[in-house]
C-alpha cells in the first residue's frame, strides 16, 4: 500500500503534534502526530498491537487506547477507544490550537 492509499483510508487528517506524553502512568513517551481518533507514538519498546492503554496528553487529559500498529525501535499507532464527550471536546479542541498554531 503506498502514501496516497493509506492517506485515503483515513478519516480524519493528522496533525503534527510533536509532545511528551505518558502511557500508563509510567512510561515517558514522544508523540508524532494526531488526529481526532489516534495518535502516532515514538518509542523504542512498542506495545504490542492490540494492547490497551491509558494516554496523558498535556497532563490533565488521559484517554483510553488500543495499539493499532507496533513498529520495533520506532513507535506505534494507536487509537483513542470509549471516549466520553468532554474526552472528544478536548481532543477536538487541541487539534484546533494546532491548526490556528496555538499548540
């Protein structure tokens, strides 16, 4: 599958979004970019795809996450699953920052 296929399958455009976060309370970690469904996450240990997850973006906005995509010595993808609606408010509201250049 090349760039342009994948691009098309996504719903949602990503973002730069270039922050340390931490996954389950413990782990330090680096995003990539987001979208309003997932997040790209550098790290030299990915999870395994599948795996669940609890994300703290910013320090006050922790979201559950399933890994969709686990890339040895790089990262993985992951994707924001059973969020509440002030949970998709602010992620909706973050990526506006991005685009306005407020992030």
């Amino acid at each position: 599958m090349d760039n342009q296929e994948q691009k098309e399958r996504r719903q949602y455009e990503r973002y730069p979004f270039r922050e340390d976060i931490l996954i389950d309370s413990t782990k330090q970690a680096y995003s990539q970019n987001i979208c309003e469904d997932g997040m790209f996450v550098s790290t030299l240990h990915p999870l395994k795809k599948g795996s669940v997850i609890h994300v703290t973006i910013h320090s006050n906005l922790t979201v559950k996450a399933e890994v969709s995509n686990s890339y040895p010595g790089i990262g993985m993808g992951i994707e924001f699953i059973d969020l509440n609606f002030d949970q998709t408010r602010q992620i909706k509201q973050l990526i506006e920052d991005i685009k306005l250049g407020d992030s």
